[in-house]
C-alpha cells in the first residue's frame, strides 16, 4: 500500500512534523511518499493520504487549501487523515476557524481531523504573523508533541496494514463465522488475525479505540471494554467506551 504524506509549511515547524509521521508510517510495510503540496502532481497513484498545513489566522495556508481544492474528487475515493500545526499552547495564537476546518473535511472526506501544537520562533516571525499571537507574554519554542504525533501515525498505520492483511476471500469468509460453533467449527489463525484487523478498524469517539482484543485458545476473539480510555469528562458513564465496543463487534 503507498501511502501520500503531503504538508504545506512556512517555517518549516509543519515539514519536521510530517517527516515524523512519514517515518513512522514507514517504520511499518507501507510504502511512503513525503512531498510538499506544491511537488504532489497526482494523487490517483496513492491509496491513502495523509495531509496537512500549517495554521496562520486560522486556516490553512493558501496553497493547502488550494491542494485540497484540486484533488478533492480523487482524495474523497480514498482514506484520508487531516493535520494542521499552528498554535503552541491554548490561548497563545487564534483558534482554526470550524467553518474553515469543515469545508476541508467535506472536500478531502478525511476521516479525521486533528491539530498539533507546533514551534513559535519569534525571530522568523513575519510582523503580520506576530500579529496573530494574542497573548503578549507567549513565550517561543518548540511545543510539538512528537510522541503524540508518532502514536497517531501508529494508529493509522495499523489500520492502513490490516485493511490489506488478508485476501478479499479470507475477509468474506470470516465475517460468516467470526465465533466458533458446531456447524463451522474454530476459526483459522489467519481468520482470527483479520477479525483483530478488522476490529482496528472500526470508529470510536476521538478514535480512542476503548477495547482490548484477545485470542482465545478454543479459536474465539473477545473484545472486552477498556475503561481506562474512558472519558468521564465529556462523557460520563463510559458511555464512549460501551459504543466503541458495539461498534468494534
């Protein structure tokens, strides 16, 4: 499977933050190609992208929405994961606009959107962009997550590799007996390896993955609910671990 990581950057904060994800990604059996916006001539190669840009006074910069723009026919008939790197702590700089965030969503049919806190060097810093920073103390630096960004690429790595695991046949037969019983009898190991993929696959709030999988030694699969992704915050009652789980089965 090749995979298209494209990125448009202006200090070069959001390019270091893709080259990350590109090496992680390709840390797996996917092949990758790390490109800038302006050097991707055809996305119909790829059989999924991963894109992003940096945020200045909310949106995207010009040429990522541009980007999104021209390939949104082909990106739209594959997975895609959006990024964007910009603000450096909360309050610091101004907020991506939703409207601007849900226009790239329904242009590219990302399956996920996500912001990480990028890098303030104030000597680069155009007067233009100083302008955006609304909190005179903000202090510079670099405030990239790089674990956070590695554990997402992981995460759409692992689902990138299992969709291709196994074969279209292995698939359907599985989805037929995904337990055993004693008209069919034990699943495979192959088939207990695409039910865990295919498990990894499915949605869950914030793409939490609130489950955990284990291989049975009498061929079954149990799924069993992991609290400690729970969100008791926004959702109380484990209620976005009971749907992740509903979803996974």
């Amino acid at each position: 499977m090749k995979v298209l990581v494209a990125y448009a950057s202006t200090h070069g904060s959001t390019a270091e933050i893709a080259s990350r994800i590109a090496d992680t990604l390709g840390s797996t059996e996917l092949t990758v190609d790390l490109r800038h916006m302006t050097d991707v001539l055809d996305v119909t190669g790829y059989d999924a992208a991963v894109i992003g840009s940096a945020v200045y006074f909310g949106r995207w910069l010009p040429v990522a929405e541009q980007f999104a723009a021209q390939w949104s026919g082909s990106l739209r008939h594959l997975p895609v994961w959006m990024f964007s790197s910009g603000p450096v702590a909360a309050g610091d700089l101004k907020g991506i606009d939703p409207a601007a965030v849900d226009e790239l969503v329904h242009a590219t049919g990302a399956l996920e959107h996500v912001v990480f806190a990028g890098r303030l060097a104030g000597d680069t810093l155009t007067w233009r962009e100083r302008e955006a920073i609304t909190t005179p103390s903000a202090q510079a630096g670099d405030f990239r997550a790089w674990t956070e960004i590695e554990h997402w690429a992981q995460r759409i790595g692992r689902r990138l590799f299992s969709a291709t695991a196994q074969p279209a046949q292995a698939r359907g037969r599985a989805r037929l007996h995904a337990v055993p019983s004693a008209d069919v009898g034990p699943l495979t190991d192959d088939e207990r390896h695409l039910l865990v993929g295919a498990v990894q696959l499915a949605p869950s709030f914030g793409n939490a993955q609130p489950w955990r999988v284990s291989l049975q030694r009498d061929g079954s699969v149990e799924i069993r609910g992991d609290h400690a992704s729970g969100q008791p915050v926004t959702r109380p009652l484990d209620r976005n671990v009971l749907v992740g789980c509903g979803a996974a089965i």
